[in-house]
C-alpha cells in the first residue's frame, strides 16, 4: 500500500489560544489517520502550504527548533513502511499509525523543546516576572544536561532524575530554598504537560518525590528605626534623599513593592488616595495618603509634565515594553539596595536593609500592634490569607524575646 504523510494543524483552538500540530497519514480518500505529536503553536505561526521544514513560520522565536522536530516526525513516519515490512506487518494507514503512537512517542518529545514552548507563552502574554523565574531554572537545567551530554525526554524525567538533578544543585553550593524553587518550577512546567495530555497523570514523578523548603528569618526594623531613617538629613546628598523617601514611602503605603512604587504616576493620585494595580498580583489597591507621604510627594512634583511621581523610570515608559520596565527597575533596585546598606550604618542598625525589608517591616509592625491577620493579608495584598500567615510567622522573635526576658531576667 501507498500512503501519504503530511504536516497540519488542528481546527480546534485551545483554551491558550494555541492549536495542535498534527501528523497525518492517508491511503488517497479512502484511509485517514492523525496523529497528535505535542507540538502547539498560534494558528497565525503555522503556514499550511509550506514547503518541507518550513511549516512553523518565523514570527514564532522557536520556528527553526520546532520545524527540526516536525522534520524527524515526518522522516520517521516516511520511513515506517520498511519497519512494517521487516516486522512482516502488512502496511496500512491503522498499522502505521500504531507504529508511530506504540515507538516511545512520547519519548520524541523533548523537555526542554516543551519547556521554551512554554518560555515563548510566558514572553507572549507579558508574564515578565514567571519568565525570568523559569529562564534561570531551564538555564541551569541545561547546564546539568550538557555536563552529562545528555537529552531529556519526558520518559527520562522520572524519580531517579530528580534525585541526581538534586544532587546535583547541592554540589552547586546552592541554598535549600533556591534548589525547591529550581524544582518547583520544573514541576509546574511538568504539570502543564499533563494538562495537555502529552503525559499520563500517574508517570508524574512529583507524586512521590520529596521538596522541602528551609524556614527562613525575614529581617525587618522596628518602628524607631523607620523614625531614625526619616529624620535623617540627607540633603546634601540628593541620591541618598531619594532612597530615603522611597524606602519610608514603601513602608507608609503598605508595604507597598518597589516594582510598584517605581511605576507610581501622579494620576494615580485621586481624592487624597492612591489608587493602582499591584504587578506581581494584579490585586488592585486604594491606600490614604498620609501627611508624611504627602510631604515625600511634594518634594518629586517639579513639573506638571512629569508623569511618574519617583524619577525611577524614564518618562517614555509608556512606549517600552514589559520586559525592558522590568530591567529598568532591577538595576534600579540594585543600587538603591546598595545605598540603604550606607543608610543602615547611619541610624546603627545590624539589619541588612533592602527595598523589601519596607514590607517585612510594615506586616511586623501591624502584628504588633494586634491588628488581626486578615486586615494586614489585605494590606498586604496576598491572595489568601496562608500565604500572611507564613509570611509573619518569621517574625516573632521580638515576642519570644519579651516572654524570655519577662521569665527569667
């Protein structure tokens, strides 16, 4: 029997917007059989009338990858026929297809090659702060794979992997917490392949694999010290004035993250309030300004033009993307990090202070203070109360300390 193999694309849109690439054998009009090979793309990034090897276009950052692996999966479905005939199976668009499908095919399908799949979603869909989490994770997995000159398929991805992988980031020095987030992130990325049925649920290797997180100390100031630091005088330095104002600024309006104070704009400014959508959650916040936050406000209004209240950002940031915004404002808050390091010598504090240790302070401080654990998860802007409750939980040192201090001093 003669029979045909063509590269196509499903006619279902997925929920993600993405369509399956198909293999499809057929016997003239007669025998048709498609063959979901785990490859997905935009319908706009798949040329139906290609030439050979061209089927992803371009406008997709993983076309010349993908169009590689469709090129193996039509050679190895071309060549199936002399499989069939060596095995004495007769040739028929049902056998061929069950060659293809019973061969490993799953093992065809490369991790890594999936992972960038979803790298270039993250990229597509402004998911600035996840795609930069996963660069960094996929980075040192292939480190470890070029180490063992090895590919990783899914089949490959079992427990005894994760046990090496591990082994592997301990050799690296790498702190516990740092190796549960490298693995926690290849877990989601593994999830996501089970939810597109290209892995069964149950060859899932985190179902008996073991990650543990290190309870870590969240450092804070207490409420002096943020006095100390805004009473400083900083006028002679302009640059350390700003850092000041932004660090007490943070931690006046909640806690508020120096990603979101950078993007703060004097139109968010309505009725003596802020008003402004958190990045990292898109939880949306309405906070009073206080006088003191007022005052640190005055100081930035130089001109009716300017349109961020901190001159953190460039004022064309409307016009750059996400990804360049959030390189702006990393190297920003790297040398704001520095200068808090020289502000925490001035007010005679041990605490290593950083833009977040704002936040740690500001939760610590309403504990104190009794405020109840669901109003500070809402200042705080956590999707779930949980994530509040380990959040301060680190930060109880000061009331084990009284009780020693009341007992037996």
């Amino acid at each position: 029997m003669r029979y045909t193999v063509h590269i196509e694309r499903s006619s279902k849109v997925n929920v993600d917007g993405r369509v399956n690439v198909m293999l499809r054998i057929s016997n003239g009009r007669k025998e048709k059989k498609r063959i979901n090979i785990g490859i997905k793309v935009k319908p706009s990034e798949f040329n139906g009338k290609a030439k050979f090897n061209h089927w992803i276009r371009s406008n997709n950052s993983m076309h010349g990858r993908l169009n590689n692996e469709l090129k193996k999966w039509l050679l190895k479905a071309e060549a199936a026929a002399s499989e069939l005939e060596s095995k004495k199976v007769e040739i028929t668009v049902e056998n061929v297809a069950n060659y293809l499908k019973g061969n490993n095919m799953e093992q065809s399908i490369n991790f890594i090659d999936f992972y960038y799949q979803e790298l270039e979603l993250m990229k597509q869909g402004n998911r600035v702060n996840s795609y930069h989490r996963h660069v960094t994770s996929i980075r040192k997995l292939e480190g470890y794979l070029s180490e063992k000159n090895m590919k990783l398929y899914f089949e490959d991805l079992d427990l005894k992997f994760l046990h090496q992988y591990r082994n592997y980031l301990i050799s690296k020095k790498l702190a516990q917490n740092t190796i549960y987030k490298e693995l926690e992130n290849i877990r989601t990325i593994f999830s996501k392949s089970i939810k597109m049925d290209l892995v069964k649920y149950e060859q899932n290797p985190f179902l008996r694999f073991t990650m543990k997180k290190q309870k870590v100390f969240k450092e804070k100031l207490t409420i002096e010290e943020i006095t100390r630091i805004e009473k400083l005088d900083l006028n002679a330095d302009k640059q350390l004035d700003l850092v000041r104002d932004l660090f007490v600024a943070q931690f006046y309006l909640l806690g508020i993250r120096f990603g979101d104070i950078t993007r703060l704009k004097w139109s968010d400014i309505r009725d003596g309030r802020i008003m402004y959508t958190m990045n990292k959650t898109s939880v949306t916040k309405s906070i009073k300004i206080l006088d003191r936050v007022k005052l640190i406000f005055e100081k930035y209004q130089e001109s009716p033009t300017q349109r961020h209240i901190f001159p953190i950002l460039p004022e064309n940031s409307d016009k750059l993307d996400e990804f360049e915004i959030y390189r702006i404002i990393s190297n920003q808050n790297a040398i704001i990090n520095r200068d808090l390091k020289k502000i925490a010598k001035m007010i005679g504090t041990s605490t290593k202070i950083s833009t977040h240790i704002a936040r740690h302070s500001f939760a610590d401080y309403l504990r104190s203070k009794n405020v109840n654990i669901y109003s500070i998860s809402d200042f705080l802007g956590h999707s779930n109360v949980k994530i509040t409750q380990n959040y301060l939980s680190s930060m109880k040192d000061s009331e084990s300390d009284a009780i020693l201090s009341e007992v037996f001093e």
